[in-house]
C-alpha cells in the first residue's frame, strides 16, 4: 500500500525578522534568522509537538506554517501546493484549512460579543450556510452546552475560553490547526481537559495539528510525533517515544532532564504505611 502523503512538506525554510533591539534612530532595523533551513514533514491526522527554548523559532515557525510570516526563502508545501511566497488572493483557497488556537484566550476573543457571534463570524466570512446553528454544534463538540452561546467571554473561565476558542477553529472544519502554547495559562485540571480534547478532535476530524509548548511532559503525552528545535535548527525530530526513549541531541537530553518530578515528602510514607499495606 502506498503511504499516504503528508499534509506539509517543508523544505529548506528559512525567515528572517527585523532584530528591534538593535534598531539605529534612522532606517530599518538590521534583520536576524530566525529559522534556518528547515525541513520536516507533517502527517495527515497526527498531533505534532514542536518544542525548544525561548528564542527557538517555535512561534515563528507556527506562524510560518499558518502562513502569517512570509518565508524568507524555501519551500512550504500544503497539499502539494507551495504556499510559502503566494499573495494574499493566492492564499484566500487555503486560508480556511488553516486555522489557529491562541495562548490567551480572553485577548483572542471579541468581549462585546457572544460566543456565538465569535464562533459564526469566521463561517460568515466564508459563506458557510446555517453560521449559528453550526457554531451552538461546535460548542457542544468541544463539551459545552449550546446555551453558552449567549454568554460573553468574561462570563467564562479560563477553560471555557480556550474551548471556544478551539471551537472557533473547528467549526471551519479545517485540515491543520496551529495551537501555540494554548495550555500554559490553565490550571492543570483544565489543561488535562483541554489536551484530552484536542486528541479526540484529532481522531474524529482527522486533522493534522502543530502542538507548540516548551513543556516536553505536555508534549509526551499528547503528541505522535515531535520536533526538537535548538537556535532555529532542528535539533531532533521523529516519534515521540523513540526521542524521548532514545534522546540523540544533547537539547533533547536537557529538555528531558528539565522535567519537573514530583516532590515526596520522605515521612509521608511512614505516616500512611497502614493505609498502603
């Protein structure tokens, strides 16, 4: 059987920003690389983990992807089609595939709207038929009553915001979603949830996601496949349990070595031994 071809194929990918810190009083700031000379591949349907230190690339990358930055140069194949220096009339056919989950849920959503404005205004925008009906079936996908589409998003928890904002995404019925570090702000009760969520979305809608964290516990336990960034390279990349279990780069290795165990206190054990006998 022939292997299924990839949903990105990304060549050589190089993008250079402007360095703000050392902009001179006159003219343009001097550009620095950001990402360079990348190349990976992204399955269909698998939860990819992207990780790194800050200063990586990881969000440039991200944005790369979702074609937000421009690529300086290299390729960015989606479906077959290199995306990476096309207009903006050239990007409207994929815009709608590609869609994004933010880290702040409450900066990304509209606060004189209800939620289900903020769910059916994307849909509007692309002529999808039945906007409000569609958005009342995203929420209850992502494990909230239709009710909450009359709610506005100070009315919500942390949780609840970021579920919205997930159900933004898939109510598009998108093929890739870009979620940059969209659990760091939660508490962990709901950061289980939501990574729960997201590998169920994942299974039921086929998509492929680009999962960005500095946390390579969150990492393991939610992504297939992983990608290692190190200063803009790709340190290591490949499933997820043979670079955890056979880490090759030494960013890898101190990545893995910075995940926090938890503290026992010694004498807890001798105060509940009958309990644990």
């Amino acid at each position: 059987m022939a292997e299924a071809e990839p949903l990105f194929r990304v060549s050589d990918l190089r993008l250079s920003l402007p360095d703000m810190t050392r902009k001179p009083l006159f003219g343009r700031a001097p550009a620095v690389e950001i990402l360079k000379g990348l190349s990976f591949e992204l399955p269909v349907g698998a939860i990819v983990g992207v990780v790194g230190e800050s200063g990586s690339g990881k969000s440039t990358l991200g944005r790369a992807l979702v074609r937000l930055l421009e690529p300086t140069s290299g390729r960015i194949e989606f479906r077959g089609v290199d995306i990476g220096h096309l207009d903006e009339a050239g990007l409207r056919p994929s815009r709608r595939d590609l869609q994004m989950i933010f880290q702040d849920p409450m900066s990304s959503l509209n606060p004189r709207h209800t939620v289900e404005r903020i769910i059916a205004a994307p849909m509007e925008r692309f002529g999808l038929d039945r906007p409000r009906q569609r958005a009342r079936e995203a929420l209850q996908r992502v494990g909230l009553p239709a009710e909450f589409g009359g709610r506005y998003p100070h009315e919500l928890s942390g949780g609840q915001r970021q579920r919205v904002g997930i159900a933004r995404a898939v109510a598009l019925e998108p093929a890739f979603i870009l979620a940059d570090e969209i659990v760091s702000g939660l508490d962990v009760s709901s950061q289980a949830q939501v990574l729960a969520l997201l590998q169920r979305l994942a299974a039921d809608l086929r998509l492929t996601i680009a999962f960005i964290s500095h946390d390579l516990a969150v990492i393991r336990s939610l992504c297939s496949h992983v990608i290692v960034l190190d200063g803009g390279l790709i340190a290591e990349a490949g499933p997820c349990a043979s670079v955890f279990d056979q880490p090759q780069s030494l960013m890898t290795r101190a990545l893995i070595d910075a995940i926090p165990l938890p503290e026992v206190d010694p004498g807890w054990f001798d105060s509940h031994r009958a309990l644990l006998a």
